[in-house]
C-alpha cells in the first residue's frame, strides 16, 4: 500500500506544477512505486519474525529465500523506469550522473543481500534516502542547468 501511496503522491505534485500529467509523470509514478516496494522490502526483513508471529503478510515473508531477488528487481524495474523519464524530457549530466549513482547503490544492496553477511537492514533502508535525496538533487540541478 505504500508504494502506490507513493507511486500516485508523485502526480499531484507535477499536475500542479505543469497543469497535465504528461507521459513522464506517470513513468516518475511507476519508479517511485517499484522503488518504494524494493526498499520497504528491506525494511520489513527485520520485522519478519514478528509478522509471522502477528500474521502480517509482508512481501518479505511472502517472497521468502527469494526476498532479495525481489528487491533487485524492484530496483531494476525502478531505474528502467527513471531511464524512461530521463530520456523522454533529454535531461542532461545532473539528472544522469545521480542516476547512475542510485544505478550503483541499489546494485550494491543487491549484492549485499545476495551474499550475507548484509548490511543490516535499517541501514540499507537508510541508504534509500541517501538515494532519494540524490536524485532529488540530481533533478534539482538539472533544473538550474537547464533553465540558467
């Protein structure tokens, strides 16, 4: 749930500020959904055992052994879909760079989930809004490249 919450918070923003929700937008929509779930993932891996014991059905109970195979995914699936908004508006270096940055963060967490011992997970989990704050950046610069 949180991930749509997210994914569809990303195009009330962009309405307001473009007046239309563009392709992009609902591309942003759809990186920020599978981004959401790939490191709300993570974050559940420590509460597993307690949503066994409460019965909360988390992706990381539900995807088990398999768990950071789903996160990679999510994550792949995220930057495919930020590719798509970077190459649909041709953004420049700002947006290209943060992106190849959070490319290899979330390819470092996948390794480190794919071969224990991981970062804990509230680190990784922490790491994520690193990532954020990076693209956040990356858009922001891009922004005051392009418009200068």
């Amino acid at each position: 749930m949180l991930s749509i919450a997210w994914g569809v918070a990303v195009l009330v923003p962009w309405a307001a500020l473009t007046g239309s929700l563009s392709l992009p937008a609902w591309e942003l929509a759809a990186a920020v959904l599978w981004w959401t779930l790939g490191f709300d993932t993570i974050y559940a891996l420590h509460d597993r055992e307690d949503d066994r014991r409460i019965g909360i059905r988390s992706s990381a109970l539900f995807f088990g052994d398999r768990t950071p195979i789903f996160i990679g995914i999510c994550f792949a699936i995220a930057a495919g879909w930020l590719w798509a908004v970077g190459h649909g508006l041709a953004l420049g270096w700002p947006y290209w760079g943060a992106w190849a940055i959070a490319v290899g963060l979330w390819g470092h967490q996948y390794q480190q989930l794919q071969h224990p011992p991981a970062a804990p997970a509230g680190q990784m989990f922490q790491e994520n809004a690193i990532v954020g704050a990076l693209l956040l950046a990356g858009a922001v610069l891009e922004s005051l490249v392009r418009f200068s």
